[in-house]
C-alpha cells in the first residue's frame, strides 16, 4: 500500500484525526478543506496542500471523504470539481454519514467513470479516531474494500457487510440512533434522579452496575454532563440529521419507528434552544429545564455553589 497516494477531503475534528494517523503510518498524503488552518495542520505533518476535491482526486489513488451531510459527499465526489473530475482516483471512501439513498446514488453515477464507491462510515467519536479505535463499518467492491483495508486499519477495527451499495450507511444510521437515544432516556432518568434528591455520581454507578447501563451513562454523563461542559464532541445539528435520515430511511422501508422519531423530535428540540453547533449531551439541558433541576456532579457544584 506504500506506493498508494492516499486523499483525504474534510479535515474536521474526526477527519483531521484520521488523517494524521495515515500520516502516521507512512503515506503520502494530498489533503483539502475549506479551513486553511485545517489544512495548515496537517501540511506541518507532512501532508501536501491541494486547492480542491478535484485537485485530490488528480493528485492521488484513493480518496477519503470525512464531510458533514449528504449534499456535500455528492458535491465533493460527483461535482464539476470534485474528487471524479480529477482524473486520477480510482477509489473514493466515504467516512461520512451519508444514508444509503444518497449512497446508491453516488455509486451508481461513479461506476460508469471505472470509480468504485466503498462505504466506511465511523462510530468512537474523537477519542476513537485519535486513538485507532473506532468501529468501521465498511461495504462496496470486494477488490475496492480489499485495496483500502490496510489503510482503514490504522482508524479501527472493521466491519465489513457486504458489497451493495448503502448498506454500511444502514448500519451507521442504525448505531447512531441508538446513541441518541441512549442519551435521550438516560437524560430523563438522571433529571428524575436529581430531582428527588439523588446523586448524580451515585445513580451513575448504580445504572452502570445494573442492567440500565448504556453508553450515555458509562461515558457521556461522567464526561461532559456532571462537570457541566457539555463537550463531547458530536454536534447536535450531525446528531439530529443522522437520526432524520435514519427515520425516514427507515418508514421508506416499512420499518415503524415510534421512538426513533421521539429521539428525533427531543434533538430538534435541543437544536432549537441551543443550535446546531451545541454538543449533544445539551439533550440534558433540554429536560433539566423542563423539570427545573440540574444534573450537577459534586466537582461542577463546588466551582459554582449557587447555581
């Protein structure tokens, strides 16, 4: 793979981190963002600064995309300057959480341009693309998939299932539900817990050590929630349009989601009152308001004891 030029296109805090452990590993990288600063970053590593998706796609093998929403994987793949128009990328790799509509679209329109589309969209948050730990949920050409899995094995374990087109983005928009909604229910039970006079730190360990535990109580509540930062890491308007695609993908199907869209009112709610760019676990916020309580952890109350 040492001989591979690897792109990467969409340098945010998950994909600038991706894209400093492909340096890591030792390949030659073209980046591209539309913040310089991001761009700087990594040209520091080593990377080679391009002028645009199109400048990626001419200047290397394999393209990794790591963008914000489904419009803008298909303008950075499939538009007048983006990765196709390049001429030289055989291989695009999505990393986003695009859906599988606009995943079957993208294949279908790159495969007459001898481009093949593999799906590898991520769950682990910062800390898991920082760290090579991420889930990797991979689908698309068996040779295509083949090529790209030793460079996908510097993000995190992979899962490979299948190769039609969106099937991965199905399994993303799956697990991202179920994320959301973990932190929807564990933000009710822990207000009703502060509220009769529970401690936070306590009713953590309780629901961690029983049946109630999730990955909201085991590493959000503790990290963003209790000390009041509220920064960890995921924005609500990603959250909220991950779970959009996810219902709607899913009613298109016949599949019933009657809490899903519960999950998806609760985070229209939060991007409401917080906007877009607040982090998730501001779901919290949202029925701590409602109720009239904080979910305060022993360290956050003693920096502000009247709050």
């Amino acid at each position: 793979m040492s001989e591979l030029v690897v792109g990467f296109v969409g340098l945010g805090r998950m994909g600038g981190n991706m894209a400093t452990r492909t340096i890591a590993a030792g390949h030659t990288l073209v980046v591209f963002d539309t913040s310089d600063a991001a761009v700087a970053a990594l040209c520091e590593k080593g990377a080679t600064r391009a002028t645009s998706p199109r400048d990626v796609g001419a200047g290397a093998d394999v393209v990794f995309v790591s963008v914000p929403t489904p419009d803008i994987v298909h303008a950075v793949a499939l538009g007048p300057d983006g990765i196709a128009a390049g001429g030289r990328a055989r291989i695009i790799v999505d990393l986003s959480t695009t859906g599988p509509s606009m995943a079957k679209r993208v294949a279908a329109e790159l495969a007459p341009k001898g481009i093949a589309w593999v799906e590898a969209p991520v769950s682990g948050g910062i800390k898991g693309a920082r760290e090579g730990t991420l889930a990797v949920m991979v689908c698309g050409p068996k040779q295509a998939c083949a090529t790209v899995a030793p460079l996908l094995a510097n993000f995190g374990k992979q899962f490979n299932v299948g190769e039609q087109a969106g099937m991965a983005q199905v399994a993303k928009l799956a697990n991202n539900l179920l994320a959301a909604s973990a932190m929807v229910i564990s933000s009710e039970a822990m207000v009703m817990a502060a509220k009769a006079g529970i401690e936070p730190e306590i009713m953590l360990d309780i629901i961690n050590a029983g049946s109630g535990r999730n990955s909201a109580t085991q590493d959000k509540f503790p990290r963003s929630v209790l000390p009041r930062s509220f920064d960890f890491g995921f924005a609500t308007g990603l959250s909220y349009k991950d779970v959009r695609l996810c219902v709607d993908e899913a009613e298109a199907m016949g599949v019933p989601m009657v809490a899903g869209a519960a999950v998806r009112q609760m985070l229209a709610v939060t991007q409401a009152k917080f906007g877009p760019t607040s982090d998730f676990t501001s779901i919290t916020r949202v029925v701590e308001e409602w109720a009239g309580v904080e979910v305060r952890g022993r360290t956050a109350a003693k920096k502000s004891p009247a709050a």
